[in-house]
C-alpha cells in the first residue's frame, strides 16, 4: 500500500473539511460542500512531505527548508559562535517540513515567544515567535531556528536534546508560510546567494572548512 506524502500535523486539516465536505455532498448540498473540498485539497498542497535523494556531499550543509534565500550575512550565534546566516523564505506554496542540514546530535532545544510579523521582514528574526535547534556535527556546530510568519502559528519541532539525526532528515515543520534560518560556522564556503531557490534536505548551502 503506498503511503500519501503528508506531514502527520496536516492530517486534522485534510480529514475534517473532507468529512464535512463529503457530508454535505451525500445530503444534495453540493454547493456548500465546494469549499470544504477546496479546503481539504489545499492542505493536502500545503501539508505534502515528499522523499528526498539527500545528496552525499563531504563537509556539505543542506538546506534545512524549501524557499528562497533573503540573506546571507556573517554575524553571531550564541552556540555557534562567529556564523553566517543564510535567511530562508518559505510561502504558502512551498514545502514546509524542515530538515537537518547536517548529520548530528541535538545539543539543544530553545522556544521563544513573539510576534506573527511577516517573515520576510528583517525585524521578524528577533521579534517573532521562534524555536532554535542547536546541532553539534562531528567537526562543526550549526544552529536552525524555525520562525513564524503573517499565518504560520505553529511551530512543530519533533526532536530534543539528546536525539541524534541524519543529514536531511526530517525534524519539524512550520504550518502555513514562514522562516527558516542556518547559521554555520564563519569560514564555511557558502554556495548560495539572496535570491536563490533551495530545496530542504538537498541544496547543498555551503561546505564546511
């Protein structure tokens, strides 16, 4: 049996209008039931969560996301230390599961409370809502922190401190467009520029010297 490439957190979205919708439709509301389908269709978009060839690349980090790179900025990490921070936007239309640039342990988790600006503003880095996730990698530390957006309320980050993780593996998602940023050590050789689009678990940002 071939499983459907949905996230788990989106299943309430697709199943309940699905139900609703075919509820309406067997009672002759055909109508009313378009919405719920449009709505149930549109998640099963949203919430898609397709396998990936995570590339074998020595020293490489990955992208931890899908969507446009806003920035690359060298600045500080307080687990990193002196970084570069490669900014990433995600749309409603991109793929939302986020996963490990590198293969690592989870040194650490932190979640901080905020706003809900839009998160391709510069301000939305310190002022949004936002879960860290700091990695300690067999040569290097790298810090993801997953941002919340205009839409994006709910931050879901399924590992902790203690877990160990595979480059591009999945370990959470942001529901309904949102923010992804990598900080890696300063000196990596960065791959990207603003502007490009990366694919989560297979564009490779940079390589780690």
């Amino acid at each position: 049996m071939t499983k459907l490439p949905v996230a788990r957190e989106g299943w309430p979205f697709v199943v309940a209008p699905g139900i609703v919708a075919a509820g309406l439709a067997l009672m002759g509301r055909r109508a009313l039931a378009v919405p719920f389908a449009a709505a149930a269709l549109a998640s099963l978009g949203f919430f898609r969560d397709p396998e990936r060839d995570v590339p074998l690349v020595p020293g490489g980090v990955l992208s931890p996301a899908d969507g446009r790179v806003l920035s690359v900025e060298e600045t500080e990490d307080r687990f990193v230390g002196p970084a570069v921070r490669v900014a990433i936007f995600l749309s409603p239309l991109d793929v939302h599961v986020n996963r490990s640039p590198i293969a690592a342990l989870v040194a650490g988790t932190s979640y901080s409370r905020g706003r809900f600006l839009a998160a391709y503003r510069p301000e939305a880095e310190d002022a949004n809502e936002r879960c860290a996730l700091h990695l300690q990698g067999d040569s290097a530390r790298v810090t993801v922190v997953q941002i919340a957006g205009v839409v994006a309320r709910r931050i879901v980050c399924r590992v902790g401190p203690g877990d160990k993780l595979a480059a591009g593996e999945r370990f959470g998602m942001i529901r309904f467009g949102s923010r992804t940023d990598c900080y890696v050590p300063r000196g990596t050789d960065v791959r990207v520029r603003t502007g490009d689009r990366v694919t989560g678990g297979m564009t490779v940002l940079g390589l780690l010297s």
